[in-house]
C-alpha cells in the first residue's frame, strides 16, 4: 500500500469515482483501471465509494441523460385486448 495518510484516502476516493463515471459511460476497462489503482492506495475508500454508489443509483448505475435516452428506446408492450389471441385465459 503506497500510503495510509488522508490524502491517499481523497486519492482513492476520486479515482472511484472517476471509475465509477468511466462505467456508467460504459468504458469497463477504463473503469477497472482506475478502481485497480485506488484499491492500491486505499481500499477502506474505495469500498465506500462503492457502497454510496450502489446507494445513490439502485437499480440504474447509469447517469440519468442516459437512462431516460434509454427508456425512451424501450418498446413499450400493448396489452392484447383479443381474449381470443391468449389461451388460458
């Protein structure tokens, strides 16, 4: 471990949430990367980052301009209003 100090913690932290950020963008290796390199310097850090991550964003770990471009794209399913159509009705 490179160091224990609080600026290695704020280094660590940022780079989670860098990674974070490179994950939701959808660049996974970046994203591994860079949780690689704050896990070096501080894991205690990174382990809250993620766990206010997965806080903040359950379900959706993707930024909200995203998921609503998303949703939009989603074929919505009509109920089929001919009782004929679904046996076992």
């Amino acid at each position: 471990m490179e160091g224990s100090g609080t600026g290695s913690a704020e280094r660590a932290r940022a780079l989670a949430e860098q990674a974070m950020d490179a994950q939701a963008a959808g660049d996974a290796d970046e994203a591994d990367r860079l949780l690689s390199e704050a896990q070096q310097l501080d894991p205690d850090a990174v382990a809250v980052v993620l766990n206010e991550h997965d806080a903040a964003v359950a379900p959706d770990a993707r930024d909200t301009a995203t998921a609503n471009r998303d949703a939009k794209r989603v074929r919505r399913i009509e109920p089929d209003v001919n009782p004929a159509a679904s046996p076992g009705r």
